[in-house]
C-alpha cells in the first residue's frame, strides 16, 4: 500500500554481471565481495542471491555475517574489523567465520583462546591509512605470536590502501608492506575496488572489491560504463505536480533558485526524507522520461523541483530517474558534494525495495 511513486530497484542480474568484471581483472586472486553496511545499502537479503561466483564475502557486522552463515555452510566470511572481546570471539569462531586482527587487544583475545577449532587470520597491517592496522614494525612479532595461537589455523597479511583512486596511488603503502615483511613469504590481501581498477591484483591471495559490486566506479576520471559496470540501483520517482514560472519566481525554501525567464517545473516526489539529500546542488541532474534535467531550488524533504522546460511530454507521472541506470550515482553525488557509497547507504526505511533478476 504505498501513495508515493518513489522505489529503489534492484536489479540483480547487473551483479551478476559485476562479479564477472571483477572476476577479470583479479586474475588467480581469490575474491571477497565486500557487503558491509547492508550490501552498501542495497540490502543484504535482496543481493545475496547475485553473489554465489565469488569465492568469500567480508561484513563489519557480526550480525550480517551470521545472517551469511546460516545461508551457507563453507564459503569464507570475513569480519572486515575482527572482535572486540571473549564472547564476539567464541560467536565467530562458532561461525566459522574468518577473522582481521589489528590490534594488540585482538592478539591477546585469540592467545587467551583454548577453542579447539581455529580460524583463519587476516592480520592487518597500518601503511600509512592510520585507521586499523598494526604497525609495520610489529608485523613480525604479530605474525610470530599468532602462530603460536591454537585458536589461529592460518595467517594471511592484510593491508588497506589509502590512495587507491587518485594519482599519489598504491606504491607507497606496497613499499611500506614490503620492507615491514622483510624475507617473510606469505599470502596478502591488499586490493579494494580502486587498486583492482587502475592496478589489477599484484600476486594477492585475496582481493577485497566492494563498490565495483554495485556498478560504480571509485574512480572519477574513470566511468563505470567504461569498466563494463552496470548499477545495480536505481531510484527512480514520477513528478506529481508542475508548475508554470514567470521570470523573477522563486523556487523552494530560501528561494534558492530564480527563473530567468518563463519555465516549466516539475515536482518529483522524493526528497531527503528518502535519502536524496538536502545538500544537492541547483543544476544536478535528474532524467526525466529519460532525458537529463537539472534539478533548481532547495531539496524539500520530501520533494524537489525539475526544470523540465525543454521535455515538452513531461507531465504528471511521468518517470523520474535520481541515479542508476543511465544516470550514475557517482556523477550524482558529486553535485551534492559526496561520493557515490554515501548515497547508496542512506536510502531511508520508507523508500519501498523491488528486485528483478
Ligand atoms: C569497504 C572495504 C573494502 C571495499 O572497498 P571498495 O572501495 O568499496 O572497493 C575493502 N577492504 C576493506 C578493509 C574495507 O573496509
């Protein structure tokens, strides 16, 4: 029962697809798909079907990961941030989970660990993000004391890139791992989507790919059409109403916008109350009935305003695309001054979900 024409489609055949890209460029790299923050705010349950060719899945969240496990008996899932104390410790080890250790704390949880299974480590390694990570000049140590964990059944290095999608790129942090490493010879993950992208994967064990799932390039020189990436979202609406402006008439709270001459309006039932944000630029574009229009005035929360002037068929219900098919959201988010990951996770609870294969 719903009175608003606003929907965020799935469409689940484009992952599909994304995960045949990915599988491409990642050579004999094994891969996990990275499904944090709900599927990147896709919804967990909807996508999950798409994912089955990757060879693991990696969440943050304890909570999605057991949702994973009890979909799935074998398939590596990572815990992208490992355990914080004894009891998260035994949950993931009862899910057979495989865990990322960056902390001292988490080394003591696993040495104080008699569980008689054992997980596979991700230990990783600080090169330079300075967010998670041990310092390159303790990975040895680290590695030795996981080694001599019951609890512990392998060890692989892991570490995150910072720059992965601008031009200071990979070298440094690879340099850092490198020399931190010294004669050690063992299995790395390093590559997120941006690495994947501009570098393919560099002899990895595992690469870690996320945002490419999706349909949408990290990268902004870089299209997700040129990379073969379909989005797997689409927001779309309809106008409800339009309006006829004079020159000189104001659009919106503040008005923020003033017709320089006669234009046609139209108001597209959605707003920041779905997750189109407020901070969305006058001149952002929408399609409309497929053809690009700037979106002109504040974002209501529950609407906004199109200048459909030159669409002479717009009219009530006609279509209206926010970002996906045809319109990425990556080029989307620019106009609101982000980054296409922080639109995809903010879609609001009213917003109603449909998926197609
Ligand atoms: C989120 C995340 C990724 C995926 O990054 P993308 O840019 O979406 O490809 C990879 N590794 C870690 C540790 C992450 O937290």
């Amino acid at each position: 029962m719903e009175n608003r024409p606003i929907q965020a489609i799935i469409n689940r055949g484009a992952i599909d697809h994304n995960v045949s890209v990915i599988k491409k460029l990642s050579g004999n790299a094994n891969v996990f798909g990275v499904v944090k923050a709900d599927g990147y705010g896709h919804g967990l349950r909807r996508i999950y079907p798409g994912l089955s060719a990757l060879d693991g899945l990696a969440v943050i969240e304890l909570e999605a990961a057991s949702y994973l496990r009890t979909q799935e008996a074998t398939r590596p899932i990572l815990l992208l941030e490992g355990v914080f104390s004894p009891q998260e410790l035994n949950d993931a080890i009862q899910l057979n989970l495989d865990l990322v250790v960056h902390s001292d704390r988490q080394i003591e949880l696993l040495e104080q660990c008699d569980s008689s299974s054992s997980v596979n480590i991700f230990l990783k390694v600080n090169t330079g993000m300075n967010r998670l990570g041990v310092s390159p000049k303790h990975v040895v140590q680290c590695y030795r004391a996981l080694q001599n964990c019951i609890a512990v059944k392998s060890i692989t290095v892991m570490t995150h890139y910072a720059d992965a999608d601008n031009e200071r790129g990979v070298d440094w942090q690879d340099a850092k791992l490198l020399q931190a490493l010294g004669s050690m010879d063992v299995p790395v993950s390093k590559s997120n989507s941006a690495a994947l992208i501009r570098f393919e994967s560099q002899n990895e064990a595992w690469v870690r790919p996320g945002i490419m799932l999706y349909g949408v390039s990290p990268i902004e020189s870089i299209s997700a059409l040129s990379l073969g990436l379909r989005p797997v979202m689409t927001l779309k609406s309809e106008i409800i109403a339009t309006q006829d402006l004079n020159a000189g008439d104001r659009v919106g709270y503040g008005g923020t916008y003033t017709a320089q001459s006669n234009v046609r309006i139209g108001i597209v039932a959605g707003g920041y109350g779905d997750g189109y944000p407020r901070s969305m630029k006058n001149g952002a574009p929408v399609l409309v009935n497929g053809t690009r229009a700037p979106i002109v005035g504040r974002v209501s929360m529950d609407s906004f305003a199109v200048d459909i002037t030159h669409i002479s068929q717009a009219r009530i219900n006609s279509d209206v695309v926010l970002w996906g098919e045809g319109l990425p959201v990556e080029e989307v988010a620019q106009h609101a001054g982000t980054i296409g990951y922080e639109l995809l996770t903010r879609v609001t609870q009213r917003v109603p979900f449909v998926c197609f294969d």
